[in-house]
C-alpha cells in the first residue's frame, strides 16, 4: 500500500488530464471529479479512482488539485452550496492551478483560512504538450512550507517552480506572462505582414527571427503552425479573450494603465468576429495579412 499522500483532482482538461495522469504514474493514490465522464476516462482507466461529489472528494483526499476554466466554475467548486469550502477539513491542502483573477482567487483564500484550510495558488505556464511531458513552470505563492512539502507532488507535471510570495503574486505573474504571449501574436504578425507585403515568406521571417535578439520559445513552437497555416488549438482566441479580460479587470482594480493589452484584446475580439474563435490564438497572423490584402497565411513555399 502507498504511504505517499492521498490526492484528489478536480477538473480533468485539456491540462488536468495530462497532469492528474502523471501524479497516478508516479504511485500516488488519485481521486477525481469531473462531471463530464468522458474527460475522466483515460485517467480513471488508469487507475484513479471517482468520486460522484465535492465531499467524496475532499473525504478520499489529503490534497486537492483543481485545474478549471474560469472564475465562474472556481467559486462554485470552492464557495457554492456543498462544495469544497465546506466538505473541506483544516489541515488539508487546497491547490488551485488555473488561470483566475485575483479577486476571485482572495475570496477563496477568505474562505478557505476561515476553515484553517490551507491554500496555494499555482498557476502553471506551458501547454498540453509540456504538461504530458512534465516540463510545465509552476508559479506558486501561499505558505512557504507547504509549497516546499508538496514540491515532490509539483515534480511529477513541472520542471520548474518559482515562489513568488504569500498572497496573489502568483495570479498576478501569470496574467504579466499571458499578456506576453497574447501581445507576442499581435506583434508577430503585423511584423510578418510587413515582411510579406516586401516579398518575404512566412518560413524565412521565421528561420532568420529564430536565430535574432527577438528569438523565444514561444515563437519556435508556433513556427509549423505559422509556416503551414494550419491554426489547430492549443490555445484558442476565445480562451486569450477570457485571459486578457482577466488581465485588464486585474489592470482597472489596481490603476495600472494598459494601453496596448487593452488594443491586442480588440484585434482579438476582430478575429473572434471573423470566424476563428476556435482557432490558436496565433491566427492572428492571418487576421492582419487579410487586413493588408494578402492571401492567408501558410506561404511557407516562398511566396508572400
């Protein structure tokens, strides 16, 4: 029998999936609740186990992951009727993992200190791809020492965790880098609509970028994707509308001007309104050629 912690996890997505999967290879006991039973499947195939409640949940655990969509379904799982701010007991740990407001986020810490639950929030940076490979960072603020009694746990999904501080830095850093990577595809492809409207393709913009002082990860990993066209999710531009909607809600509350977050979320908006809602949010590249007049992107072969 494992003597390692229990878990529990709720909210098993795009990201859930893959990371609740690499806890439950690692030996620990795993609990999950997602009301959807196809997003379970795969996991539970594997081995975890179901729980049909939040208070089955928080009963099978010692630690409770969750990894879900929105403000909205965070207060409902932590401060609605029957959910986890109730089922909860003190002493167990609750880690949010996902991409919320501050504001949100403070009222669950309210909740949850009231109960002598402890909380960390842990926003991760990364993709399905680095979250299958466990290669995710993980920004963490709360307390100190149960961050650092969970790192075995964060090792199994994260090759890098950063303690930020105690309170809602960590929320905070997570929407400084979504603005980032949102402001990366606005910026990128008015940049490679220039390049092509002076006969540049798409594939050598990228080649020559990738070895200049602008070089990122980020951009490497979007280049099949920008070179070929195909704007397949792994992000879509409905979810960067719901993070840059975050990012200057979070903006207003603490008089922090935004001036280009606030234009980036309106190109966003404008392709949202032209049919790629559901597209990567790199389409953006494809949004601003059309703007200029140039055929859409995936001119790869040579041609503008």
């Amino acid at each position: 029998m494992s003597n390692k912690m229990a878990l529990g996890w709720a909210g098993i997505g795009k990201m859930g999936s893959p990371m609740s999967r690499r806890v439950l290879a690692a030996g620990y006991p795993l609990t999950v609740f997602d009301p959807v039973a196809a997003n379970r499947a795969d996991v539970v195939d594997e081995g975890a186990a179901v729980a049909h409640s939040l208070a089955e949940l928080a009963e099978a655990a010692d630690v409770i992951f969750l990894t879900v969509p929105n403000d909205h379904v965070l207060g409902q799982i932590v401060l609605g009727p029957d959910a986890l701010g109730t089922a909860m007991k003190p002493r167990q740990v609750l880690v949010d993992m996902s991409t919320v407001s501050p504001k949100i986020s403070s009222e669950v810490a309210m909740c949850l200190a009231a109960k002598e639950i402890d909380y960390l929030r842990a926003p991760v940076s990364g993709s399905t791809t680095t979250a299958s490979s466990g290669t995710l960072t993980v920004m963490v603020s709360g307390n100190e020492s149960i961050c650092r009694r969970l790192e075995p746990i964060f090792s199994c999904f994260t090759s890098r965790l950063r303690l930020v501080g105690t309170g809602e830095e960590a929320r905070y850093l997570k929407l400084v880098i979504n603005s980032l990577v949102g402001a990366t595809s606005a910026l990128l492809g008015e940049a490679l609509t220039l390049g092509r409207k002076g006969g540049l393709s798409i594939e050598t913009m990228l080649d020559v970028i990738g070895e200049s002082a602008v070089a990122s990860p980020l951009i490497a990993y979007k280049r099949d994707m920008l070179v070929s066209g195909d704007f397949d999710p792994a992000f879509t531009v409905s979810q960067m509308m719901k993070d840059f909607d975050l990012i200057l809600d979070a903006a207003k509350g603490a008089h922090a001007p935004m001036y280009l977050a606030s234009l980036v979320r309106q190109h966003f908006e404008a392709a949202w309104a032209g049919g790629s809602a559901e597209k990567d949010f790199f389409v953006l590249s494809e949004h601003y050629a059309r703007l200029a007049g140039l055929q859409e992107a995936g001119s790869g072969s040579g041609l503008p």
